[in-house]
C-alpha cells in the first residue's frame, strides 16, 4: 500500500509536473539560442535594433507556446482529460473570442509595427503626445522610456501616429543673440569658421553652418546655427556648441546681447 502511495503520489504526480517544467525551461533556452544565433548570422541584413526587436518578440510568443503545452501536459498527469477540455471550449469561445479581442489587436498591431518598421528596440519615439526611447515591444505592449526616466506602456492597438526620431538625422537649432553694435559680417564670418572647427572637432558625419541673420530682435542680432546629429546626441551637442561659442565670442571680443532698457531722463 505504502509502495502504491509512493508510486502514485510521489513519482507520477509530483515527480512528472517538475520534469516538465524543466524540460520546458530548457527548451525555451534552447530554442531563445538558436533564434539569437540564426538572427546574428543574417544580421547583416537586418540592424541590430530591429534584430533585437525580433528575436524578443519571437522568444515571447515561444515562451507563451511552451507554457499552454507545458500546463496542458501537467494536467493530464492529474488525469484531466484535456483533449475533452479543449473540446468543451469550444462552448464558449464566441465570449473568450469577445473577451480576447483587445489582446488579438494588440497582437496583430504589434506585428504590423514590426513588419512596417515603423520603430524598433532602442528608437527614440513620439506616441500619444509622450517622447522616449523605446526599451520592449511585446505581443500586447510597447514600453517607452522618457529622458527623465518614467515607463510608459502603451496598448499596441492604440498606436496609429507615431513619430521615430531616430530613422534619420536631426537638424538642432541654435540661435546666438549678438549685440547690434557687432559688425554683421565679421560675425557670419567668425560663426562659419567656429561651425567648420567644431565639425570635425565633434567628428560630425554632416557639416554645421551658420544660416546667418535670422532675426533681427528687440535688443539683439539673432544668427542661426544648423547642426545635424542623431536624436539622442542632439542636445548634448547643442550643449557643448554654446559652451564652445560662449568661449570663442569672448576671445574675440564678440558681444553676447542680453535684454536692456533704455531709459531716457527728460
């Protein structure tokens, strides 16, 4: 009687559900690899942002695959009839089909975000009014990250406009106020050969110019400055470009303008 309890309970219903997991566990590993390693080979075709997308998004629809498969054997270790269970589903499936439908988009979406390539792992993304890098896109949602550091995770299905700041170069914007009694073209010149020094001193793939005269204000001579840079090198270059100009216009004796007030005694 022991032997049979032992048997029955030991070997066949506690033994058996922890083989599978197991297994299951492996076999995610295993299969997780060689998606990495068949993703690495052809990675010449496809960029390491979107390859890093993929294969997350695959080992997550194998990960929820091997589970529903794992869960269906355990049960029928404790002697459910599942083939009956399945069947019996069928019942309801028009209520679980209403009932998953949010989830179906949001999948379908999230493939169609993929395959589309409207952005990937790693991009810098604009989406219901919210900008940050995106760091997971899953089967059901897309987890952004703002600058500042709060996650936004946001329903695959609700993503109709978005906007990827990181398919192409940026051009930042820098206005430097000068003083009016500045020579114009002195400084259009000065700022041509700051853009030209800066250009290689950063190593831009693309030159930085000076537009010239873009306003003529109140208290200042507004020039513009025109900087391409990817996203995320954005602001720090423009950061670096005003401690750069701030430096250059004192030597050479250029006035930065600032607000003033004019008073006149009568």
């Amino acid at each position: 009687m022991i032997d049979f309890l032992l048997e029955k309970v030991l070997v066949k219903e506690v033994v058996a559900p922890i083989l599978i997991i197991l297994f299951s566990i492996l076999t995610y590993g295993i299969i997780s690899r060689i998606v990495k390693r068949v993703f690495r080979i052809r990675s010449k075709r496809i960029n390491e942002k979107r390859q890093k997308t993929f294969v997350g998004l695959i080992n997550n629809v194998i990960k929820y695959f091997i589970l529903i498969v794992a869960l269906m054997m355990i049960l029928e270790v404790y002697g459910i009839d599942t083939k009956s269970l399945v069947a019996s589903l069928g019942v309801v499936s028009l209520v679980a089909g209403l009932a998953l439908q949010d989830l179906l988009k949001d999948i379908i979406a999230g493939f169609g975000i993929l395959l589309e390539d409207q952005y990937s792992v790693g991009d810098v993304i604009t989406v219901t009014g919210f900008t940050g890098t995106v760091i997971s896109l899953g089967l059901k949602t897309t987890k952004v990250k703002a600058y500042t550091g709060e996650i936004k995770m946001i329903a695959n299905r609700n993503i109709s406009e978005v906007i990827n700041h990181s398919m192409e170069e940026n051009n930042a914007l820098l206005d430097i106020s000068i003083s009016y009694e500045d020579d114009v073209e002195e400084v259009k010149k000065f700022f041509d050969e700051l853009c030209e020094q800066l250009t290689k001193e950063f190593h831009l793939e693309h030159p930085a110019q000076c537009l010239g005269v873009e306003e003529l204000a109140d208290s200042s001579v507004n020039f513009r400055v025109v900087i391409p840079a990817l996203y995320a090198d954005k602001f720090t270059l423009m950061r670096r470009f005003r401690e750069r100009i701030k430096e250059e216009c004192d030597q050479k004796g250029i006035t930065i303008a600032y607000p003033q007030v004019v008073v006149h005694h009568g």
